[in-house]
C-alpha cells in the first residue's frame, strides 16, 4: 500500500453500497469489455473498493460515512418506496452520501495522501495533506474480502482479505454449467479453457485455482451484468421476472459458491 503516498486525491463515487475511493493522476487503459470490441477508459491510477464499513474524519468530527448511503438526505420526503441504490436524483430525494460526497470531494481535491496503515485486522487508515483522515474497519468475524486497491497502472489487485485457501465444493456442478452454456453460445475459446481447467480441478495449484475462480466469477465470465452486454448487446439485466437474468443468475451463482 505504499505505493499510493504521495497520491492526489482524484473522486468519490459508489456502485450501488460500495464506496470507490480514487487516486492519483488520470491514465488510459483498454478494457476488454464490452465484447467484441472493447473500449478504453479515463480512470485512475488507484481505486480503492470497499464493501466494508468506513467513514471519513476532520477535526474529531465525522463527515461522511458508510450508513450515509442507506439514509435519506431529507427523510421528511422520503416516502415509504425509497430506495438507497438509486441516483440522480434532486437532493431531497436523495442519499445523504450522494448529496455530501461532492462537497467533501472538493474540500480534498488538491490533497495528497501523507500516510497510510493497514492493521493486521485489515482495518485500513489514509492522512490527507489538508487533515482528512479516512478509516475502514473490519465490522466481522469472518475472513472474507473487505476491500481492495485495484492498481490500473500496474493492471493489479491487492485484496484484503482474499480466501486464503481456496475453497472446494463441487467442481462437477460448475463444469456442468460450463457445458450447458458452451452448448448455446457455440465455439468458445475462453468457455474450452475454463472447462480444461475444471476438468483437472484436484491437480491444480492454489494460484492457479484463484485464477480460475476469479476468471469465472468476480472478473471475467460469469460476471451476470458482462455476461449480458457480451452476448445479449443492449441487455440491462434488471428484473426478477426476466428469464435471461434469472439463467445468468443461476449460473454465475454455480461459479462463486463451487469453486
């Protein structure tokens, strides 16, 4: 994490309850997604991903924190439908997050990060040259991921905490779906190689099985929403009562609970 010392602040944003906290100077990278084409994309050197609790202190006070995108900004007008996840909306119809950030953004665009600490907890702590201090901490007994630096420059992702040891279930029901999906789409290269390696699950090493994994689950294949765009182009993906969801719900799902 010292790598990121020294780094502007770049922007705050949020995919839907997890905070994207970004720095350094603006890069271009090409990303292989949306199929088949690809685009390339202003982003920055750093990006900070966090689906754990954290909150942003100045001055001994707490200026903006993880249960603020769960809470309306004027709960007077809030009404009984209203839904944390939805954005662009008026203020007095939005979260409390989505209406604080841009001005705590401001205060910290033109600051650096002075310092940075990650407790063997995975509690993680970044000082700001204009006295913002950020902090995360681990709200769970459990050893799951709670954040991670995605490093654009060097194409890298530090997560804390990763599975340790990869975790067995049952690699025979994740082949089968490979199988039923390969079957519809056609030739695949990318389909064939997963199955190759899920066909020798027991002989592969720990790095190779959380390639493997992440391949098929978080990054790559059966990411349900890139599933959508590779294959159905103008997919959106959004409806319990859409049978294409529901399939690449149900597939992607085989993936990350079997491997």
């Amino acid at each position: 994490m010292e790598r990121i010392i020294g780094s502007p602040f770049h922007s705050l944003s949020r995919a839907v309850d997890m905070l994207c906290l970004n720095l350094g100077e603006t890069v271009e990278r090409y990303f292989a997604r949306p199929k088949p084409d690809g685009q390339v994309r202003s982003v920055p050197s750093y990006s900070i991903h966090l689906q754990t609790q954290w909150r942003f202190v100045r001055k001994g006070r707490i200026i903006l924190a993880s249960r603020d995108i769960y809470e309306p900004f004027a709960p007077d007008r809030a009404g009984e439908d209203w839904a944390y996840d939805l954005v662009g909306r008026p203020a007095v119809e939005s979260s409390r997050f989505d209406v604080l950030s841009p001005g705590l953004s401001r205060k910290l665009r033109g600051s650096t990060v002075t310092g940075c600490r990650v407790s063997p907890l995975g509690d993680l702590s970044l000082e700001f040259s204009n006295g913002t201090r950020f902090e995360s901490f681990t709200p769970s007994s459990l050893r799951e991921e709670l954040w991670r630096l995605v490093d654009y420059q060097r194409e890298e992702h530090l997560v804390v905490f990763d599975t340790e040891t990869p975790r067995r279930m049952d690699p025979d029901l994740v082949l089968r779906a490979l199988q039923e999906l390969s079957g519809w789409i056609g030739p695949d290269d990318p389909l064939e190689r997963a199955m190759e390696q899920v066909e020798r699950y027991d002989t592969l090493s720990p790095q190779e099985l959380k390639q493997l994994k992440r391949a098929l689950s978080h990054e790559g294949m059966f990411h349900i929403k890139w599933l959508g765009d590779r294959w159905v182009p103008g997919f959106a993906g959004e409806g319990p009562g859409n049978p294409w969801w529901n399939y690449l719900d149900h597939i992607a799902k085989i993936c990350q609970d079997n491997l």
